[in-house]
C-alpha cells in the first residue's frame, strides 16, 4: 500500500513553545489529509481536512488558531500547535487520500506523532 | 451529523476461533463507506477492510470479512482463525460521500486473543 510518513515520532517541548508536525505521502499525490489526535485508549477525534492548495476545515471546537494546518502541496501537510500546554499533549495522526480514494475506499495513514508539552 | 458506535470495549477470544466485532453507524448521507482498522500498541493504524454502501456483496480480506446489514446500519467484523497477532483495538470507520468526505472513527474494541 501507499506510505505516509510523519515526523517526528516523538517530540517533547516546553510549555509555550511551538511544534511543528509533518506529514508526506511518499509514493502518491494526497489530495486530501486529515489530522486526528487520539488520547491514551481513546478513539481518533477527527481535528481538521485540508485539501491541497485551500484553508483547512476545522471541525467543531478545534481552535483553528491554535493548531495550524498547511497543506501547500500534494505531498505534504503540517500541523503546528503553537504555544502548546501540556493539556495539548497527545497522539496526533495524520491520513492521506489520493483522488481515486473516494472510489478504493482506503485512506494512509501516518505513524503517529506524540507530542509531550512539559 | 455521523456518528459510529463500537458497543463493546473489549473482547477476548481463544486463538483459531472466530470472533465478530460490532460497529453501528448512523447518517444521513446516502452514500458513505465503512472501514475497519486495527491500531497495535504501537499507535499504527492499519486498514483492513472496506465497505461501500452500494455494494452488493459483504467485503472479505484474508481472515477479515464485514457483515454488512445496511438496514440495521451494522457493520460487523467478523474475523476467523484468530492469531496472537490478532490483539489490538479495531476501529469501525465511516466517511460520507457527499458531506465533505469527513472520516470518523467509533470508539473502538480492544481485543485479547487468548493462547
């Protein structure tokens, strides 16, 4: 299958500080990508959809200024959390769709960024 | 609005049997597709299956087949043989085909299988 890769892994940071977190699709054009973030043995909570190109759509309560997204090309979009708390620490994942996906169905997804905020 | 629904948190099954997992959703859109994936405790989501809701047919993978009841809006997962490597939480999905192409994820079932 199709290889999204995200980086970094793991990253600690202080409190008020900004991180950013890629995330490319290495072996196909994403022309969607979602950004999730999942807490310790919860399900995946939908953060944002950017599309190549356009802004990004936040969902529900997600502070859009808070957690930045840029989707500037068809291989790579990033999140950035800017001035983070440690409330912000958490498992942040990243999937990709190329444009055939809405047909296959399945989505890429990354492995993961675990952001610790001290 | 979407919504999936994974009724049980977590499930044991004894290795080379079979076990189904449960997932219901509900939407508004009348062209969606539902997905299961399995996250392994090293955070990996992995896709397993996919079901469009005009297909006829119940999706299959290998060991993985989806038992799909369009009008009780189920999407169970039946998987067979179960392996050691089967323990993981798994993930029901949807996305709707014609509300922005949004995916969500059900809350998800922990399943241990059992030497």
């Amino acid at each position: 299958g199709a290889v999204v890769s995200q980086h970094p892994s793991w990253v600690i940071c202080k409190s008020g500080t900004s991180v950013k977190i890629e995330c490319r699709s290495l072996d196909f054009q994403a022309t969607t990508m979602f950004w999730y973030r999942q807490f310790p043995k919860q399900s995946l909570m939908l953060m944002a959809t950017s599309n190549e190109g356009s802004k990004a759509t936040y969902e529900q309560g997600v502070e859009k200024d808070k957690f930045l997204i840029n989707h500037a090309s068809l291989t790579l979009s990033t999140l950035t959390v800017t001035s983070a708390h440690p409330e912000d620490s958490s498992f942040y994942i990243c999937s990709a769709g190329t444009g055939a996906w809405a047909n296959t169905g399945e989505l890429f997804f990354g492995e993961g960024s675990r952001l610790t905020v001290l | 609005a979407q919504k999936i629904t994974q009724t049980q948190p977590g499930m044991f099954v004894q290795e080379k049997e079979a076990v189904t997992l449960d997932c219901t959703y509900d939407t508004s859109d009348p062209s969606y597709g539902l997905f299961w994936y399995k996250q392994p405790s090293s955070g990996e989501m992995i896709f397993l299956i996919y079901q469009g809701s005009y297909d006829q047919q119940n999706a299959t993978e290998g060991r993985y087949s989806l038992n799909f009841q369009k009008a009780r809006k189920s999407a169970n997962l039946v998987i067979s043989a179960s392996q050691l490597g089967d323990s993981a939480m798994y993930f029901c999905a949807m996305r709707g085909m014609n509300t922005g192409n949004q995916f969500y994820f059900g809350t998800g079932t922990s399943l241990t299988v059992i030497p």
